[in-house]
C-alpha cells in the first residue's frame, strides 16, 4: 500500500513540474505525445477510484502478478480506446488543464488508496482480488509509465529505486525466469517489456529468456 503511494505521488509530481512544451515530445508508449500518456493516467486513477468502491463478495480470482496478462503483439497506438485518449488529451487544448485534472482526479485515488482496508476484495475486469493485492498491481502500472514519460525528457525525476524493483520482481515472477544481475531495474523493464531492444551483449545474457521478449502487458 505504501509502495502504490510512494509510485503514484512520484508520478504525479514528475508530470507536475513539467514545462508546457514537454507535452508535445513523444513518450515511451507508441504512438503517445507525453500529453497522451498523462490523459491516460487520468483515467487510470478514475479506474482506481472505481475499483476500489467495488466490492465482492466471492473469493479473489487474481493477485498483483496473476492481475497481469502478457498480449501477443506490442501495441501500435492504433487500437480504439488508445486513439480515444489521443482525442481526449487534443480536448484538453492547454497542459495545465491537464496538470489540473490529473492532480484533482490523481490526488483523489491516492487518498482512496490510503483509507482503502487491504483485505477488502474487489472486483474489476471480471477479476477479483483484494484491494491491497490491486494496489500492488498498480505498483507496475506507475512505474512502467513514469519510465515512459521521462523516455525523451531530460532533466525528469525518474522512478522510486523501490518501485523499479518491486515491478521487476513481478515481471520476473510473469516471465517465470530472472533477468540476469548485470541489468539494473530500469534496464530489465525496458527490455523486458519491449521498451527499448537488447543490445547484443544483452541478448546473450539473457540466454533463453530472450526467445520470449517482450512481454507485453495488459
């Protein structure tokens, strides 16, 4: 729970200290302005708020990790929903509309977040987990998309040492396989999850593993 604080205030500052043009680069998720990928995580922290008002009565189904299903091919930016966000974040016209909004919803879920009971379950996507074990999941969330704002921005505070390694224990546990101790956190997410290629020496340290990147989220 403190973990899914600690990741999404993080975020949420990073986007907050943003320049106006910062939101016109483009960001780690393909086909994504910066702008794009904030609108996005606008409606991630409506999702939260909404999962988290509920509740179910039957046993949890999914986990953090088992919360998480790898899709067959990496997204293009094409698909429906994600051309909708495109057309949001145009709506928006000017950063700080969007600045506000994420801080007025963002600050909402994380309150939501910290009075949530852990044990509580909770339904979504026709999943059911605990909230603490929902939170968790969130945890990757956070990280992957504070590495794709700051993938073409400098000078942005990047993501909590702690966040970056609780998501690669989780992607380590999808994998089913460890990714080798020379990759720091932020190197195995990258590659893990099709953000940037391996380089060749990366490639044959990763050995096996290699033949089944990346793994894309969903």
């Amino acid at each position: 729970m403190d973990l899914f604080s600690l990741s999404w205030t993080a975020l949420r500052t990073a986007v907050a200290e943003l320049p106006d043009e910062d939101f016109a680069q483009p960001s780690g998720c393909a086909g994504w302005l910066v702008r794009d990928l904030v609108c996005h995580l606008v409606i991630d922290a409506q999702d939260v708020l909404i999962t988290l008002v509920t509740p179910a009565d039957t046993e949890p189904t999914r986990d953090a990790v088992t919360y998480w299903h790898v899709a067959g091919t990496p997204p293009t930016g094409d698909d429906p929903l994600d051309a909708l966000t495109v057309r949001l974040a145009a709506a928006y016209e000017e950063p700080k509309l969007l600045k506000f909004h994420l801080d007025d919803v963002g600050s909402a879920a994380g309150r939501a977040a910290e009075l949530a009971d852990p044990a509580r379950r909770v339904a979504t996507q026709d999943m059911v987990l605990t909230a603490g074990d929902y939170l968790s999941a969130y945890v990757l969330e956070w990280t992957l998309h504070h590495l794709d704002l700051t993938a073409h921005l400098t000078g942005v505070e990047g993501p909590p040492a702690e966040g970056l390694a609780r998501t690669r224990a989780m992607l380590e546990e999808i994998a089913g396989a460890g990714f080798p101790a020379s990759f720091s956190d932020t190197d195995a997410l990258l590659v893990g999850t099709g953000r940037r290629a391996p380089t060749g020496p990366e490639k044959s340290e990763l050995g096996a593993l290699a033949a089944r990147l990346p793994l894309v989220l969903g």
